[in-house]
C-alpha cells in the first residue's frame, strides 16, 4: 500500500503500536500546526484527537524520520456507521517483516 492509497475513516497503526484515524484533504494548508492529510491519534480507551501527525511526514511507503511511527498496517471499517470504532475494523493491509 502506498500514501496514495489511504482514505479517510481509515485506521493505521504504527511500528510502535499506535493507532491513528486517517482525515484526507481538511482544506489545510501545511505548516507546523497542521496538514493538508492528518493522522488523528487513538487512545487506548477509544478517544479520538489527543494528538495528532501530518501525512507530509510520509513517503510514498508510509514510511516517517521515526521508525517507531512508520505505518505498519491499515484497517478499514466494516460499515460507514462504525468509523472511528476501531473494533469494528478489519486489516486490509499489512507491511511485510524485512530481515
């Protein structure tokens, strides 16, 4: 999968276990206090938007500067009621254990 490839209402998780709801073209500009593409953070307890990461920190393999917040999969909501529920996700993509 590739950046180009991420829609909103999609989840991603990252090397170091942290879940993000992907939000695609906010109307944004790109600075330091926000993005065109965002990744709004997932707490453990299901709360959206403590944090956030802008989508220009990737490359085209959803890979950032910080290992531990390179995309390591991509999950998909079964139906458009259930965005944002994470256990209602299921992966559609997973990146492949390089050695």
């Amino acid at each position: 999968m590739q950046k180009k490839d991420l829609k909103t209402g999609m989840i991603v998780m990252t090397n170091g276990g942290f879940f993000y709801l992907v939000l695609r073209d906010t109307g944004m500009d790109i600075s330091e206090y926000k993005d065109k593409d965002v990744l709004l953070s997932i707490s453990a307890s299901g709360n959206i938007g403590f944090s956030w990461m802008g989508l220009s920190d990737y490359n085209n393999e959803l890979e950032c500067e910080d290992k531990d917040f390179n995309i390591a999969e991509v999950f998909i909501a079964d139906r458009a009621i259930n965005i944002g529920r994470i256990k209602y996700y299921k992966s559609v993509w997973k990146r492949k254990l390089t050695r």
